[in-house]
C-alpha cells in the first residue's frame, strides 16, 4: 500500500487526486501503459510527490482500491426464504455489475494489475471478492441448517464453483452467451446426473 509519509503530511485533496487520475488512467490506457509519470501529470503534482507517498503504481492503485476510488462492484447477497432464487439474484447481479457500460476498461486493467502485483491482488481479493465468497458461503450454510440443502453440503465449494465460473466467463473473451446466472445456479443446486450420488467403482 502506501509508504509511510516522508516530510510535510499528505494533502487529502492531492491524494485524492492521484487516486482519481490512477483510476481514469486506467481505464483510458490500462494497466501496462500506465506510469508514475502519466499519473502525476494528470493529477496535476511533480512525480516526487507521487514518489513520496507511493513505491509504485501498484501501490497508488491498491490504496485507491482501498479507499473505494478504484472499484467497480459492490454486491449484497440475497437473502430470502428460497435459495435458488436468492443464488440466480446475486449471481446475476454480479455478471451485471461486471459487465456495465464502462466498466470493462477498468475490470481489464484490475485483471492486468492484480497479475502484476501481489498487493493489487490480494487487495481485489479482500475488497471485492471476499465479501461475495462470504455472503454465499453463510447463504448456504444457513440453507443447509433450513433444510433447503442436504446435510454435510460442501459449501466452500459451492461457493467457489459459482463465483469461479461467473468470473471465468467474464475474464475469457472466448466464452459466449449472456447472463447464465439461473443456468448455473440451478446446475450446482440440483446437479446433472441421472443417479442419486457418487459411485464407488472396485478394481
């Protein structure tokens, strides 16, 4: 994240202006292109002040990330009395939210930076993403104590199957089709197969 400030304290209207101009930036010009430098002349500051606060780009995007200047979704999870439905809402809300008008210039970049820089990374992680996985995860656990699911329900990896694939999906240029929110619900909720569990084959 941020260095420990060197000198006079920080202006909070210049922070928030290198913070602001890392996020235009990034959505103008994406991740790799992106410089202490470029960000500097956009906020309008000398790149020693830039310097001062911030080792590098990674750590001026992962505190924007922090302070919710750079981000592109915020979801809550649904939570009614009914399971699939509330799974299809936050599954679509999430595929909506990361597919907005505008938003995939950033979510490109982010991808680029979090794969570029440790902190990116966990900080996407821990703001964006782990939220959601832990809505879900306590969404199904309560399930599971309702009856809606059956006891000794994997929860962790139901939770990683739907935000895994709803991520893949909007990662890869080469997956088609649009919202596939109910589809993929309604397969981790009631399965493909045509038996009643696993088989134990013997050699």
């Amino acid at each position: 994240m941020s260095n420990t400030p060197r000198g006079r304290p920080r202006s909070e209207s210049t922070r928030v202006a290198i913070l602001t101009a890392a996020r235009d930036l990034l959505i103008e010009i994406g991740w790799d292109a992106l410089s202490i430098e470029q960000i500097a002349i956009r906020a309008g500051v000398s790149k020693q002040t830039v310097y001062r606060w911030w080792r590098t780009k990674g750590d001026v995007v992962a505190e924007g990330i922090v302070e919710g200047t750079i981000s592109f979704f915020t979801i809550t999870v649904a939570d009614s009395a009914d399971i699939a439905s509330d799974l299809k809402s936050t599954l679509s809300a999430m595929s909506t939210a990361l597919t907005a008008p505008g938003v995939d210039p950033l979510r490109r970049a982010l991808i680029a930076a979090a794969a570029a820089n440790e902190e990116v990374a966990l900080r996407q992680h821990d703001l964006l993403v782990a939220p959601v996985r832990e809505g879900l995860k306590q969404r199904l656990a309560r399930a599971v104590v309702s009856g809606e699911l059956k006891p000794g329900t994997d929860v962790d990896t139901m939770v990683d199957a739907l935000v895994g694939a709803i991520f893949h999906r909007i990662t890869n240029a080469r997956a088609t089709g649009g919202d596939v929110s109910e589809g993929l619900a309604d397969l981790i909720l009631y399965g493909a197969a045509t038996g009643t569990g696993p088989t134990t084959h013997s050699s």
